[in-house]
C-alpha cells in the first residue's frame, strides 16, 4: 500500500462547478497536510495548508483534514478555466521530515 | 528572476552516458532537495540535503548521486543513465523554518534516456 494515494483522474468539469479532491493516507503520525498545484510544463507550488484535522478557508478553496479516517480534501467552488492544473496533496510529520506527496489529480475545466 | 533555477530544462541521452542536472537558489535556503516526476507515482524523493556538509539518500536513491557545491548549489548526478530513468526531474528548497516544511520548486527538467 502506498504512504498516500489519490485518483490520478483526469477530471474534467465544466466552468462554475464544485470540484472535490481527495487523498488517503496510512501514516498516523502525519499533522501537516497541504495542496500544490502544478501547472502544465511548471514546479508544483503550495496552495493551502492545514494542520491535525479541521477545515480552512482561502477563497474558493477549502481544505478539509479528517485524522480519524486519515482522509484529506480539497473544494474549488464557482471552478475557473486557470484552475486547470495538476493538485497534488503533501504531508508531513514535523517540518524536519520529509514531505510525503500524492501522485495528483490532473483537473480540466472547461469554459 | 526565478528563485530556484535548473539547468538544463530538456535532455536526450544514451543509455550508459553520463549526466550530471544542476540546480541553484536564491532564496537562502538551506534545505534543497531532488525529486522525479513520473506519471501515477508523483514526485519521489532522490536526494535531500539540510546543509553544505549533510547529504541523505531519499526514496529513491539507486542509480543517482548527489554534490552540494554550495548553499546555493546542489547537483544531481546519472552515472550511467538507463531508460528507466527517463522521467521529469525536480529541484526544491525550504528554509526549514515554520512547521509546514513549504518546498518551492524549480522548473523541471526533462530528461529522456534512449
């Protein structure tokens, strides 16, 4: 089983839908959970971040922490054309480990 | 200015060649990292190093050696590149500092063994 699984998709949704992406995780001692989000031909860069479970707000974007299912989500409302990227979940047990990323989700959408 | 640079951003090779991907940053950060890109596995962890002096084998550390020049560079070696290497290659750094170890990231480089 891997560290952290995710459905590679690709999904596709029409602009102004609500998106969810979600992630599994097998390690407990995981606290710190965060989304890159990778543009074609670009690095990853860090969109959100979250600590132990709970939600968090940016905008359009939510993420949510379940520890208790070690399950992991992120929600894009009113979804845009320059959403369009790869999302790829990451974590971590302290900041003096190493991050465990996700294999990411490729996510269309369609104007 | 980019933060984190890589050179070269596209690479075909031979089976066998050499290879040597560079890496540098001007975020002053001591942390640096290589990861590669594969489709369905993500980005898996190389190399890693917390400072000039440390040096860490990640995940997949097999087939690939690692030089930490300075602060600033850090440079991932192929000593014999074979096909399963083929695969998109990634420089990270972090400051270490906040508990979220936040990795900023190079363009890539894409390199492909023949």
């Amino acid at each position: 089983q891997k560290e952290v699984e995710q459905d590679p998709g690709p999904l596709s949704v029409p602009e102004g839908a609500i998106v969810s992406l979600n992630c599994t995780y097998s390690n407990s001692a995981f606290q710190y959970f965060m989304w890159y989000r990778q543009y074609s031909r670009k690095g990853p860069e860090l969109l959100m971040y979250t600590y132990s479970s709970g939600n968090k707000e940016d905008g359009r974007f939510t993420a949510q922490v379940d520890k208790s299912s070690k399950y992991i989500s992120l929600f894009i409302r009113d979804s845009q054309p320059s959403d369009s990227a790869t999302y790829l979940c990451a974590m971590t047990e302290t900041s003096y480990d190493k991050v465990i990323f996700g294999p990411g989700t490729s996510l269309s959408v369609i104007p | 200015d980019a933060d984190v640079t890589q050179t070269p951003r596209n690479r075909i090779t031979k089976t066998g060649k050499r290879i040597m991907l560079e890496c540098s940053q001007t975020k002053g950060h001591d942390r640096m990292y290589w990861y590669r890109q594969d489709p369905g596995l993500g980005l898996r962890l190389i190399y890693y190093s917390f400072d000039v002096k440390d040096i860490n084998k990640g995940e997949i550390s097999d087939g690939y050696s690692v030089s930490r020049q300075a602060q600033a560079k850090f440079s991932l070696s192929l000593e014999s590149a074979i096909p399963n290497q083929t695969a998109l290659y990634f420089c990270a750094t972090s400051s270490g500092i906040g508990p979220y170890n936040e990795q900023f990231f190079g363009p890539g480089t894409r390199l492909t063994v023949l």
